[in-house]
C-alpha cells in the first residue's frame, strides 16, 4: 500500500506492504519509455542485485518457483534422480523439484529451537540417487549451510538454498560472515507481495557459477539466443532455439520496483530484527508457548515471526481469540506430503518426520511487517498473552 494509511480489514495484519512515491515513479518511468519487457531497467537491476550479493551473476526472473525451477533444470535434474528437502516450506520448494520429474526426499527438522532442515537426517537419507540439497532458510533464519557444505563435499551433491524467506540475511560461516544464497551452487529468492524485498511477483537465481548463469540465461526465455530487446538495439536479426526454454522473463515495471526496494532492504531488515526482538522479551516467559530461533545468531532477516503453542489442541481456539481482537495469524506451513495432492507421492508420511509433525501442528505465525507501530505489537502480546490465560 502507499505511504498514506488505509482501512484494514484487521488492526494488526500479519504483513503489509508499503510503497512510496519513489516506487510509483520508477514504474511510471518505464511507462513512460515504451518498453514493458525485459530490458534496460532489469539489466540494471541484475547488476544492483549482484554487486548488493557480492556474486557474479543475478538473473531476474518471474517468480521465486521460477528461480527454484530453473536452478533444478540447470542441475540436469530429472527421472530417477532424488533431492533432499524439508517437508516443512511452501509447496513451491517441492514441486520445482517435481517439475523435472525429480523426487523430494523430504528431511526433518533440527527441532523446536531451530525450524530449519537438520543436517543429520539429511546424511541419513542420502542414497545413490541423491543429486542435491534443496536449503530453504524458514523465516529468514540461515539453516546450517556449514554442515549441508560438509555433507555436499563429502557425497558430492550441489546445493540450492531456497531463500525465498533470506535477502540481506548473512550466516556466521566458519570461514566468517556470508549473505545467504552465495554459499551453494545457486541462490534462488522471491520478491511475492509480502516478502521482505517485493515486486509483487518476480524472483532471482544468484550464482558464481559462469555456465549455470548462461544456461539460466537461456532457459529462461525459451531456450532463444537473443532476447527482444537485443533485436531492438539492432544486435541482431533472427534467434535461434538451443535449449528447453520457459517463459520465466521479469518485466520491466517489477524490475524498477526492485531498484527501489533493494536500496530499502537493510533499513527494512533492520526493523523487522528490532520488532522480533520486542516480541521475545515479551513472549519468552510464557508457560502456553515456546519460541524457535531464541538463540539464533545475529544476521537473520526476520521474515516470520514463529511460535509453538505447547498445546496443538488449542491452535483453533488461540487464532481465532486472537482474530477477535483484530490480529491475523497464519501457519507456516502445513507439511508438504500432508497436502492431498502430494499425499498419493508419499504414502509412508508422516513414517520419518517426527519433529516436523510436532512442530506443525503447534505453529502459528504472528505479525511482522517493517511499518508495524508499538502499539500494534503491544497489541498483539496481549492477545498472545489473553488467549494462553
């Protein structure tokens, strides 16, 4: 929404998206230009992304399960092969897997404090068909990149870190601080409405990797060898089609909304970890829940705000005490081979998955947006504190 305030539907919603007339004029220049498609402001805001990561290569495209899609099919994933993954993401993570006709091997949690994939269940699912690790950084917290580097060197596996949840997140490596999504072969993000840096949809692949860049490059438009624009500017006349291709370009309106968005990041970062930090010195004595990431080191960038309810039973009751005080919450998320479609893949689910059953079933999602006041939070804990009572 704009800067100005507006109606809500709720006093405290679970994120909200705020625009100002810097990004209403990026967009109305583009407009103004003539050229919608892929082109001159998406070349630069590759460049801005690439140089704000540190990497070689950032490749816009339409949505993060594009980015996640592509980072497979550049892997040469496919029929018989297996990628590691945790259950408990978005759907999008595993069924980017399931468009190359690869299989998720779904990967439980570390557990209750930490509600990323644990690195010992991953070892222990490994076979000979495994090709990868799919790390998704839950809530924009960094999963244990240092062990999934360990286990991928030691069974030669490629690694894509989903960070969908992660842009400006920097994990305390070994070898000292990374931003996430520039320790695997591929680093894929989301820029959906209510992510930390949006676009309202679009997405980016990051990599170090020349080859893997160029066949994204490609792949992403078709499999063509040269692009609209570059017809344009009169580097040629014809193309040709030297690979499977899809249609995953960004346009040119969501790449100028991302110019203006990456250079908001680190302020919008920094006051989503000050909100995260009122919340668990407000919520950390409570007997009715238990708080993940409590200890987690500096450097997330704090997209979610997660709790566990000690009692799943009440999870129904908790949201909707807490909806009547004008509060929306969510749940992050519903295991994937729970849902009905993919239930008919993994008929063995929930057989391997304890900590991600325990964890699903107690989880509710709390506000947290960079424009929420102190009121609103203070808002928010009473309820929290009122619906446990």
């Amino acid at each position: 929404m704009s800067e100005e305030a507006r109606p809500s539907l709720w006093k405290v919603p679970l994120a909200e998206v705020r625009l100002g007339p810097e990004e209403v004029e990026a967009v109305a220049g583009v407009l103004r230009s003539g050229w919608l498609s892929m082109g001159p402001v998406t070349e630069r805001f590759e460049e801005a992304c690439a140089r704000f990561f540190g990497v070689r290569h950032a490749l816009a495209v339409a949505s993060g399960t594009a980015a996640l899609h592509l980072a497979c099919e550049v892997l040469g994933l496919g029929p018989g092969d297996e990628v590691l993954c945790p259950a408990f993401t978005f759907v999008a993570s595993a069924n980017a897997i399931l468009y190359t006709g690869a299989r998720p091997v779904f990967v439980d949690l570390q557990g209750p404090h930490d509600l990323n994939l644990s690195v010992a269940d991953a070892a222990a699912k490994v076979t000979a068909r495994t090709r990868a690790i799919m790390s998704v950084h839950y809530g924009g917290y960094p999963a244990d990149l240092d062990g999934l580097q360990g286990l991928a060197r030691d069974r030669g596996l490629r690694i894509i870190e989903d960070c969908a949840h992660a842009p400006g997140a920097v994990y305390q490596s070994r070898e000292g601080p990374r931003l996430v999504g520039t320790l695997g072969d591929l680093g894929c993000f989301s820029f959906f409405a209510n992510k930390n840096l949006t676009t309202g949809e679009g997405g980016l692949v990051i990599t170090n990797g020349d080859e893997l860049a160029g066949r994204i490059r490609t792949a992403r438009s078709h499999g063509m060898t040269v692009l609209s624009w570059d017809r344009y500017r009169g580097h040629s006349f014809s193309y040709d089609v030297v690979a499977r291709g899809f249609n995953y370009r960004l346009d040119e309106m969501r790449a100028a909304l991302g110019l203006v968005q990456l250079k908001r990041l680190p302020a919008a970062n920094a006051a989503r970890r000050r909100l995260t930090r009122a919340y668990q010195e407000r919520l950390k004595d409570l007997e009715h829940l238990e708080l993940p990431f409590l200890a987690a080191p500096e450097g997330a960038a704090h997209h979610l705000f997660p709790i566990l309810l000690q009692d799943p039973a009440r999870r129904p009751a908790f949201m909707a005490a807490l909806a009547r005080q004008g509060v929306q919450t969510s749940i992050h998320y519903p295991p994937v081979p729970s849902f009905s479609y993919h239930r008919g893949l993994w008929p063995d689910y929930p057989q391997g998955l304890p900590q991600t059953e325990a964890a699903a079933a107690r989880e509710v999602t709390l506000p947290l947006f960079p424009g929420m006041t102190p009121e609103q939070l203070e808002l928010v804990v009473k309820a929290v504190k009122e619906a446990g009572a």
